[in-house]
C-alpha cells in the first residue's frame, strides 16, 4: 500500500492503523494531531482507524504559549 506522508511517499507492506503506521514511524504522539485526507481524525479513533491506498496524511505538532 503507498500512501502520502507529510508529501513523502511512504510503501507500507500492509494495511496499518494510525496507531501502527506511528509505530512503525517511531513518531511520539504527545502534543500530536494527524489529518487524513484534509479531515483531521480525533486521537480516540486512531487504533481503529484502517489507512486505504493513496491516503495524504498530514502530522501536526500542537504547539502552546503565551
């Protein structure tokens, strides 16, 4: 499966979930938001969410102050 990540081509061996692909990445999830398809997805959905081929996923880092 190839899916988009951050504009980088990414080949996955099988269908992953958020939760996998992060994993897989080594990406830390505290302060992180992901947008799938311009449709930013709720970090309570992302174990279950099923990435699809051709998926455009975006990674923001939430970022606070004052």
């Amino acid at each position: 499966m190839r899916i988009m990540l951050n504009d980088t081509p990414l080949q996955l061996a099988t269908v992953s979930t958020l939760t996998q692909l992060l994993q897989q990445q080594q990406l830390r999830t505290e302060g992180l938001a992901i947008a799938v398809n311009n449709s930013v997805i709720a970090k309570r959905l992302w174990q279950e969410y099923q990435l699809q081929n051709h998926d455009q996923i975006q990674l923001f880092q939430i970022v606070t102050g004052g």
